[in-house]
C-alpha cells in the first residue's frame, strides 16, 4: 500500500466523530493495534473477519500482516465511506461490508480457515459474541476488544463475582484467554472505562445448534437470579430430581457450578425434557 493518511486525517474529512448511539471508540495507536494483531497468531492464508472497522485502525493493521484478505462489516455509513478508500489501496485484499454484524451470518462469508479480529461496539458485544459461539466451529480463532468488565466475565472462574451465564458459554466452547489491558486514554473519545482484548480457541468438538440453544436455556435459568439455590432456580426445568441424577446438591448456587457440571446438567436435563415429550 501506499503511504496512507494519519487516521485523524480519515476522521475529519468523513465527519467521523464517534456516536455513543453506536458504541464507538476509535483505537488510532498503530503499535497497540499492531500487538492485538500479533495476539491473533499467524495469519498466513487466513481469511479475516473485522466487526466495526471505523476509520481502519486495526484494519491497517491486519493488512499488514501475511492475512490472505480482510472483509470489514461497518454499519455507519461514515465508516464504509473511509474504510472503501482504504480498500482501493489494498490490492484486492479488503472487502467492505454495510451490514448490522448481528444481522449477517458470517458462515457463507469467507472461506476456511476463518478468523475474527475486531474492537467490538461496546453496545453489541455480549450478544455477538453469543451468536458467533453458536459457530464457533467455523473459526479458528476469534481476537476480540471489548470493555474490560466483559472480558473479565469471559474468563471468570467458579466462585468470582464475574463468573456467570456468559463465561459458562464461552469456556464450553473455547479456550478463553485475557491477553491485553487498555487504558482509556488510548481511545479517541477515551470511554469511561478500561477495556481488554480476549483471545478464543474454539474447541475441536463443538455443540450443536440444538444443545448449545439448550445449554443457553439451562445457564439463563440458573443465573437468573442469583442468589436462588438451584433447587429454585432450576425448578422448571427438573428441580431437585434433576440435581439428584447428576449428584449436585440442591442447596448450591449457580456460581459454584463448574462448566463441567454444567455439561453433565445439560446431558442429563435433555433426558428430563424427552421423558416429558419436549
């Protein structure tokens, strides 16, 4: 590529001024959106998905690396207006997508092996990542900012104050890793919080669609309300007889419970569920 624009160049001339409407907070910080790219691994003949690209930050990035392509979902039509002057420089490499990422389904996007490299919309992370876990066999690894409360939830042990429905989801289907700590001010608006990156490896055996739906109805129940015994919480859904057959006291709250026992919960409630015609 070329010598490219500064990034602020990008955001003046596109009226690029962040909307807290749409979750925005640009990283401009080549050295920091270089390190996440790192994080990532090698991504020689990968096919890279980015959620939210903004002005191209990380985008830059990643097209620096050895990323067989990059294909960028952007709703802000402000972005995709940036973002395509960047691809005229890529060589073919960028494609740009506008498109809501929780509207598109990213199975029939690119080809294997597959990678998602993104700074989430704080607004829309938690149930992107839900949808894209729903896939999680489909990539090889998904590299994801998001505020740092959420990452802290990812990868939350048993018997913390994070631990909870979400990081029962993603540790059942990846291994999840906390890799990075950002500071607000290396943000353009700084956010009010810190945020952080997570690296995910999918698991090689992945849940299908209907156990994951299941599994994501059992952790909803269980950590509906907290400070419910299971034995109340899981009332619906087998109660004390269900706790009984997988040997889980029903005195015990849903924080106590590994994702283990979860998966021992679920493979014994779905034999619940066909015993009373569900």
């Amino acid at each position: 590529m070329t010598k490219l624009p500064p990034l602020r160049d990008v955001i003046a001339r596109h009226g690029l001024a962040a909307r807290h409407s749409l979750g925005q907070h640009f990283l401009l910080d080549g050295n920091l959106t270089d390190r996440i790219v790192r994080e990532a691994g090698d991504l020689a003949g990968r096919h890279v998905i980015e959620v939210g690209p903004g002005p191209g930050g990380l985008t830059r990035s990643i097209l620096a690396s050895a990323a067989a392509n990059v294909t960028g979902i952007e709703l802000d039509w402000r972005a995709v207006a940036a973002m395509e002057e960047l691809a005229a420089e890529a060589a073919g490499r960028l494609r740009v997508i506008e498109a809501d990422a929780l509207a598109i389904d990213l199975s029939d996007l690119v080809p294997a092996p597959r990678q998602i490299i993104a700074n989430l919309p704080y607004n829309i992370a938690s149930p992107l990542l839900v949808r894209w876990l729903r896939q999680a066999a489909l990539f090889e690894r998904l590299t994801l900012m998001l505020q740092q409360e959420v990452a802290q939830r990812i990868c939350a042990g048993t018997n913390t104050a994070g631990y909870g429905r979400l990081s029962v989801l993603t540790q059942w289907t990846c291994d999840a890793r906390m890799v990075m700590r950002i500071p607000p001010a290396a943000f353009t608006p700084p956010p009010k919080v810190w945020s952080a990156v997570v690296s995910l490896t999918p698991h090689d055996v992945q849940p299908d669609p209907t156990r994951f739906s299941r599994m994501e109805a059992l952790t909803a129940a269980a950590f509906g309300q907290r400070r419910k015994m299971l034995r109340g919480s899981l009332r619906a859904l087998g109660g004390e007889a269900l706790l009984a057959e997988a040997e889980i006291a029903p005195e015990r709250r849903a924080e106590t419970l590994s994702v283990a026992e979860f998966d021992r919960l679920l493979g014994i409630q779905a034999g619940f569920s066909m015993c009373r015609g569900s």
